[in-house]
C-alpha cells in the first residue's frame, strides 16, 4: 500500500510533517510505503539531518503550497504545482491509495469533489469528528463541517455513512443511529430534524434509536451520532475548547485525555471514492503519525467501497 502525504501543509509544517511521517514509518508494515509530498529538497536534507535514510519513502517534488488561509477554489485551480494538487492528482492516477494533508482544509475538500470524485448518488461528502465514550468505546458525529445547511435526504445519507464508518473503522458491529436534537420527543426541534427523524425511523439500512440530546453524547446511547455541518461544527470546537481548559487547570484523567486530538490524527473525507483524510492545522507530530496511520486503516478497510455497495443496495430498494 502506497500512502501519500502532504509534507507542506499545516501550521508547524515541514518539520511537524516530517517528524510525524518518520514516527509513522516505524509502525507501518513492510508493504507499506509512505510517499512525500512536496520540497524535494526541503525533505531529503531532513531526513539526513535526523538520521534517517530517504530511500525508506518515496519523494514526490512539489514546488508550492497552498496557504492555510488561501480561498480554497481558486488556489486548487491556480496552484497547480502545489502539494495538495499533486497528491490530489497522484491519488487520481491510482499511484497512492490514500492522501493525507493537514493543510487547507477546503482546498482538501475541492480536490476530493473534483478529483477523487463523490460516490455516484452522494449528495453531499462529510465530515466526522470523534466523540470518546465513558465507557471506553468511540462515537462518530457527522457532519461537522462541510454541509451547514442540509436538507433530510443529506442526513439520512450522513447516518447510513456514519454507520459504514463505525462498523468497518472502529469495528462495532450494528453501530446505533441517533439524531441530535433539543429532545427525545419524535416532534421535537425545527422542520429539518422533525422531517428527518421521520425518514429515519422506519429505516432499515441501518440501525436508528431515534433523538439524542447533547448531555449523551459521551455516553453508550448512540455510536453514530448525525446533525448538521453547522451544528456539529459547534459541538466539535466546543468540545475542544473545554479540553484546552482542562489542560490549563490541570483537570485531566484517562477519559479526558482521550478527547486529545493528537490521537486521532485527522478525519476522512467520506462519500468519495477514494481515501483522503484532513488533519488539524496546528497538528504536531504525533497528530501527523496517526493522520498517516488513519489513512491506511481507512484505505485497508476499502471504504469507499463498503460505503458505495451500501448506497447501491439503498437505490435498488427505493427504485
């Protein structure tokens, strides 16, 4: 397996990107191989440096980066010597399995649409964050971030992908579906979520417990838990807002060191077809070694396919 990664992109980067990249190399396997992404010069002379060989990974020279506050389309469009554009293309001409960057976000976002390509009959790709559960086991929440503003046939979609995820992913078998809301109640919140628990609840392409409020979403009553980009937005920053608080106070246990990013690494861009999976900007070298790591999970487990054979099963029903 050959996995790509953008040396160029994040705030700390190359010297996060790299570091990061030589601490994922120790734990890959010997058929794997991590394929650099950017300053041929930049990378090889690290490598030296730091004592490591650079014919363990494979260098790809890109000549420019796409800033972290650049607009996303149009320096997807101009920059066509960057990093990201390049492992974008790379992954397009089936000559990396997987594509990891923890630069523009959006830019990522662009070149899966328009590159890698939504799954036919994905409305809209997402985005996932992780939620650390009590009693030790992993949620999912989708969408946090690329769809504010969704209509019901974009949620029912975020649960089905949702359930994939956690089930081929996090390995939970029969993953529980619910709706974030103000209420258990089916003829709660606003005419999204009133109109959206009732396309669920009779669903069976996956298991749908019904409405979840924000006091459970640590806790073991739903693995997959959707809403909104908008709202999941907000949930995901808030919970890393009160964790960097802790931090600074001190307040930190086993469970609360779980809510640390660096130990996820990144998220996957799901519903397209291929494997591409977006990293913190402030990412360090841990956070970049477990980005890389996701990567291959993700790729190995051939998600986009379990989610494209999934989508087809749904279509036929419906049709």
């Amino acid at each position: 397996m050959r996995i790509g990664i953008d040396i160029m992109g994040g705030d700390f980067a190359p010297k996060a990107t790299l570091e990061g990249s030589i601490l994922a190399q120790k734990e890959l396997d010997p058929n794997d191989k991590l394929v650099l992404i950017g300053d041929s010069e930049v990378i090889t002379n690290f490598l030296i440096d730091s004592g490591t060989n650079p014919t363990l990974f494979d260098i790809v020279h890109a000549s420019d980066t796409i800033g972290m506050d650049e607009h996303p389309t149009k320096a997807f469009s101009q920059k066509q010597e960057s990093s990201i554009v390049y492992g974008f293309k790379l992954l397009k001409e089936n000559k990396i399995d997987s594509f990891a960057s923890a630069g523009n976000s959006g830019a990522m976002l662009v070149g899966s649409i328009y590159s890698a390509n939504p799954i036919q009959g994905i409305l809209r790709p997402c985005i996932t964050g992780v939620l650390p559960k009590e009693d030790g086991s992993t949620g999912v929440l989708l969408d946090v971030g690329t769809t504010p503003d969704c209509k019901p046939d974009n949620l029912y979609q975020f649960a089905l992908i949702g359930s994939i995820y956690s089930q081929y992913v996090f390995n939970i078998k029969n993953p529980k579906v619910g709706l974030l809301n103000i209420g258990d109640e089916e003829e709660k919140g606003n005419l999204l979520y009133q109109s959206s628990f009732k396309l669920m609840k009779d669903s069976t392409d996956f298991n749908f417990i019904g409405n979840i409020e924000s006091r459970d979403l640590f806790k073991d009553k739903a693995d997959v838990i959707v809403c909104d980009g908008f709202t999941g937005n907000i949930v995901l920053k808030l919970a890393e807002t009160i964790y960097r608080q802790m931090l600074k106070r001190g307040l930190t246990d086993d469970y609360f060191n779980r809510w640390n990013y660096e130990i996820y690494g990144g998220t996957p861009i799901l519903g397209i077809n291929s494997t591409v999976v977006v990293g913190h900007g402030i990412s360090n070298n841990i956070a970049i070694k477990n980005m890389i790591l996701l990567s291959r999970n993700i790729a190995k487990a051939n998600l986009s396919k379990q989610i494209k054979t999934a989508l087809e099963k749904f279509s036929q029903i419906k049709s």
